[in-house]
C-alpha cells in the first residue's frame, strides 16, 4: 500500500524544513534529495516541496525524468 502525504507534507521536503528533498509530478512523490541537480532544494527556477506537473512542459526534459527517482508515496489532493 502506497502511502499518501498531503500538500503541506510535501511543502516541508523543500530541501530546507527537512533533510529530503521531494517533488510531485502527477499525483506521485519523489525523492529527490541525492539529485545533484536539486541541491539546496532548487532546479533553475523550480523548488521543491512541490507539485510540478504544470510546470513540466516549459522544462527542456520529459517525465522519464522521474525514473530515476524512487515513489516516496502519493500526494493527496
């Protein structure tokens, strides 16, 4: 069974409140605290702690991005 976080759990893996860094993209969590490119809790203008399905279309890369990442849980809505 899949664990679910609300939006304000998601907010405190921001890289900053919490050693874990997370992300959401379609209503899945990942970790991405061992991401170099996430350190500090900020990708270019993009921060963690969030949900970045909307955001995804203006990035340079598609959603296989987040196969690298493990699925910490399911973001509820």
């Amino acid at each position: 069974m899949t664990k679910a976080y609300s939006r304000s759990q998601l907010a405190l893996r921001n890289g900053q409140d919490k050693e874990e860094i997370w992300v959401a993209y379609q209503g899945k969590i990942y970790d991405v605290t061992t991401s170099k490119l996430w350190r500090n809790g900020q990708h270019y203008e993009h921060w963690a702690g969030q949900d970045l399905t909307n955001e995804l279309p203006d990035a340079p890369h598609t959603e296989t991005v987040f196969k690298k990442f493990k699925v910490i849980g399911e973001l509820r809505e």
